[in-house]
C-alpha cells in the first residue's frame, strides 16, 4: 500500500513536469487528497524542488511578459486607461501596482498629459472660433444694407 502511494506521488510530480503552466505543490496535493505538500516532499524532495523551481520560471516568464505587453500599451493611441489595460491583460489594478509600478505610472501619466494636451486644444479651437464669429458679426454690422 506504501509502495502504491509513493509510486502514485513519483508519477504525479513527474507529470506535472509537462504540464504548463507548472501546477503549484499545494494543486497536486489536493489532486492526490492530501491537504498539505509535506506529503509530497516526504516522498520526493528532489522532484517538488524541481517543480517548485519550474513553477517560480513560469511564474516570471508571466509577469515578463505581462509587463511588455503593458508597455506596449504607451504607443497606443488613444492611449488605455489603466483599468481599461489591466482589463485586457487579465490582471488587477492592485497586481499592475504591485508588479508594474513604475509601468502603471508612466501610462497612467501619459493619459493625463495626453488629455491636458486634447483639451488645451479644444479651448483653442473654442477660443479661436468665437473670434472668428465676433469678426463675420463686426463685418457684417459695419456692412452697407
């Protein structure tokens, strides 16, 4: 029975090692009905330390990645909003905070200025075609009939 459930755990970690992404040491206990993975470090330390490993590779693969498609996000135009962003990238504004500070700033930062910029204009425009009404007025008053 012993023997069973050792060879049960072996081939468990051992096919969780092509899994991906890694399932976590906690995941596979739970597969197997254990409530905690000193179980399975018990009977394969070697295997739940390369699997621990794997699973921290993948784990900042994801992030890296995460955070180059959220710097891709500042050559958008119209530039997203960082809720809009986390939205499509999956993740929280409190994880992009967390992981990406400097990131969620920068975007957050070229937003506003972006919109400080769309919005000086249109009071120039504003300002600009109020001048030209009060001109085609103060042209046609002065204007013989």
């Amino acid at each position: 029975m012993k023997r069973i459930r050792s060879l049960r755990i072996r081939q468990t970690l051992e096919g969780a090692l092509n899994e991906f992404p890694a399932p976590t040491l906690v995941d596979l206990s739970r597969r197997l009905g254990y409530s905690t993975s000193a179980v399975l470090r018990a009977h394969e330390p070697g295997l739940c330390d390369l699997l621990a490993r794997r699973r921290r590779n993948n784990v900042t693969k994801y992030r890296s990645d995460l955070k180059r498609a959220a710097k891709a996000a500042l050559n958008e135009t119209p530039i997203p909003s960082v809720r809009d962003l986390c939205k499509r990238l999956g993740v929280t504004v409190w994880f992009m905070g967390k992981y990406f500070p400097a990131v969620r700033h920068m975007i957050a930062e070229k937003r506003r200025r972006v919109a400080t910029e769309s919005a000086k204009r249109r009071r120039e425009k504003l300002l600009q075609d109020t001048y030209n009404i009060a001109e085609n007025f103060r042209g046609e008053a002065s204007s013989p009939r």
